[in-house]
C-alpha cells in the first residue's frame, strides 16, 4: 500500500489491525471515519474508467457510510457521472494522514435516493452549497471579479439553499475493501476483505 517513511510519530487511536480487526468491515470504516453528521468530510480519490477504457481519478468528498455502502456527490453534467452511467463501478481511496491510515473500496455504484442526497447536502459548508449551484462552465470563464460579484449576489439573495437540479449522489457498495495502517515503530499492515459470496472474508496481508 505505501513505502512511506514518514508515518506520524503521534496516533490519536489505538493501532487495530494488529489481531483487532472486526469481522463486519463497515463497523472498522465507521470507526475510522467522522460521524455522518460531522461537516469536516474527509477527501477521497474517486477511480473510474473513461469511454475509451482509461483510468481517470479525481478527488471528491466522502459524503456517509451506512451499513454497507459508502456515498459521494456530484452533478449529473459531470465527467464522473458520464463515466458511471457508462460503467457503473468505481473504486475510492480514503487517508487519514495524520493517522497513518488507508481505505482502498471497491465496487459497483448506483445513484442514491432523493431523501439521501437532501441529507447530504444540508450537511454541506455554505460555501459548498453555493459552489454546487454556481460551479458551471458559464462562470468559469468569467473574469475573477465578475465571478465573485455573481457569487456575492447569489450567496446573499439565497439564505436557503435546496440542491440544485443537477446534484447526484451516488452509493458505492464495495465487494473488496482493503485497510492498510502505518506504525512508527514497525511495519504497516493491511487487512483486506471480499465478499465471493454475499459473507466477508478477511485476510492480513504484509504491509
């Protein structure tokens, strides 16, 4: 997973891979990752193939994790959403950095309810709430200050702010899912578990 060499020195939590992995691997993921209502979300490297079979990546916000999916949003007019219409699994990379910790999901992805993506975006920051409305090739080829003149006049003339029309969420449930956490004082390790059969199967790997 990573040949780092510099793996944080302080841990805000216990080291759990070392013979304290749980069998279910969400009750791991939500244990390393903020409470769904928590507005600090976590960055994420979103995987998905293009129309001519590339790979392409980007960074996205880790929105939820229920009980066996983890969900992230968009706009339908985006190159994501083009490439999940078109092939329908992804995979996403989430770190902790300062906690010398790595999720790697895979699997198929489908788009999330109306209610989930209403939750989702009532947690957002205000400033990604406007961004979501007024993120669009049109103001982006405007001047600096006539794109913060429009949003000024936007962020002040809407208090509230529904999603826009565009705003999609999209739940990944992952059929292999691979934990990887650093050590300062020795080697990383990794769990990985699949699900051949609808059961979790867990193996350690070296790190």
């Amino acid at each position: 997973m990573s040949d780092r060499n510099d793996v944080p020195a302080a841990r805000t939590r216990r080291p759990v891979l070392d013979g304290h992995a749980p069998a279910d691997p969400f009750a791991l993921l939500r244990d390393w990752a903020p409470a769904n209502d928590d507005p600090d979300r976590p960055c994420a490297t979103l995987a998905t193939v293009d129309e001519a079979g590339l790979p392409d990546a980007r960074t996205v916000l880790l929105s939820s994790v229920t009980r066996d999916t983890v969900t992230f949003h968009s706009a339908t007019d985006s190159r994501k959403s083009a490439q999940l219409l078109a092939h329908p699994r992804a995979a996403l990379v989430v770190r902790w950095d300062a906690e010398a910790r790595q999720v790697v999901l895979r699997g198929p992805v489908s788009q999330s309810s109306a209610r989930e993506r209403r939750i989702a975006f009532a947690r957002r920051s205000r400033y990604l709430q406007v961004l979501a409305w007024l993120n669009t090739p049109e103001l982006a080829g405007l001047d600096r200050p006539e794109r913060e003149r429009r949003w000024a006049a936007f962020d002040q003339g809407h208090p509230d702010l529904e999603p826009p029309p565009n705003w999609v969420g999209y739940a990944l449930r992952p059929a292999d899912i691979l934990f990887w956490e650093g050590s300062a004082d020795g080697p990383s390790r990794r769990v990985r578990y699949r699900r051949p059969a609808g059961v979790w199967e867990m193996e350690a790997l070296a790190g």
